[in-house]
C-alpha cells in the first residue's frame, strides 16, 4: 500500500463517519418529527377532515394537504441546512409551523368557502390552498438566513 492510499483509507474509519452521520440522524428524526407534527397539527384545525377525504377519493384534499405540507417543509429544510444548532433548527420549524396554521386561517377568511369546496372536491380551491402554503413557506425559506 502507498503512503497516499494508506492516508485516504485511515480517512474513511468508522470513527471519522460516525459523527457526520449521527448528526444526519438527528436531523432526520426531527425533521421528520416535526413534519408529523405539522400534518397532525394541519389536521385538527381544518374544518374537514383530510384523511377520511382522501380515503374517499377526495383528490382537492390530498392536494391541499400536500401543499400545505411542502410549505412546511420548504422552510424547514432551508433552515436545517443553515443551522449549525439542532435546537435552532427546532424552533425555526416550530416557526414555520405556526406560520403555516396561520395562513392556513388567513386563506379561509380571504375564501369563506374554500373548506367546503375542498370537501366537495373542487380542485381550484385546493390549488388555492396550496398555493398560498407554498408562498408562504418559499418566503420563509428566503427570509431565514444564518
């Protein structure tokens, strides 16, 4: 073995890919945590009930709550590439998570009807939805910054 491979190899022992990788884990787990949160969270305070839309073939629901999930997630994830802290990146996504239930209140005050349209299947009210929750997490996505 030459003296570079030797260097290369005692670079890639357990002990240097342990730490990378338990903080990855971390990571992961609460951003995944927090994502279940924010979907349970999502959940409770709409007026209809996403899961029980959906199981019966209600598409406007599924797209709604996809939305409104990626407007999370965008900023989640831009912050737990920024942060340096898990804790921050904790309370960041708690953040993002209270910014999106709000919108979630602002777009039914803006469209009295948009919970009873989703409820009855109206695609152009879940796009609404949607799109305001990714709005909403794009901008907060822009605004975090280290």
């Amino acid at each position: 073995m030459t003296g570079q491979t030797a260097d290369y190899e005692a670079g890639l022992s357990l002990t240097s890919l342990a730490d990378p990788f338990l903080s990855f884990a971390a990571y992961f787990s609460v951003a995944l945590a927090l994502t279940g949160a924010f979907v349970l969270i999502y959940v409770k305070t709409t007026p209809h009930n996403e899961f029980k839309l959906m199981r019966q073939g209600n598409g406007a629901a599924a797209l709604g709550l996809t939305g409104a999930t990626l407007g999370f997630v965008i900023p989640l994830a831009q912050v737990i590439s920024v942060s340096g802290v898990l804790l921050g990146a904790v309370i960041w996504g708690a953040g993002a998570l209270l910014v999106q239930t709000a919108g979630q209140f602002g777009a039914r005050l803006l469209f009295p009807t948009l919970t009873t349209d989703i409820a009855a299947g109206k695609y152009s009210a879940a796009i609404v939805q949607a799109g305001m929750a990714l709005v909403l997490g794009m901008l907060q996505a822009a605004c975090w910054m280290p």
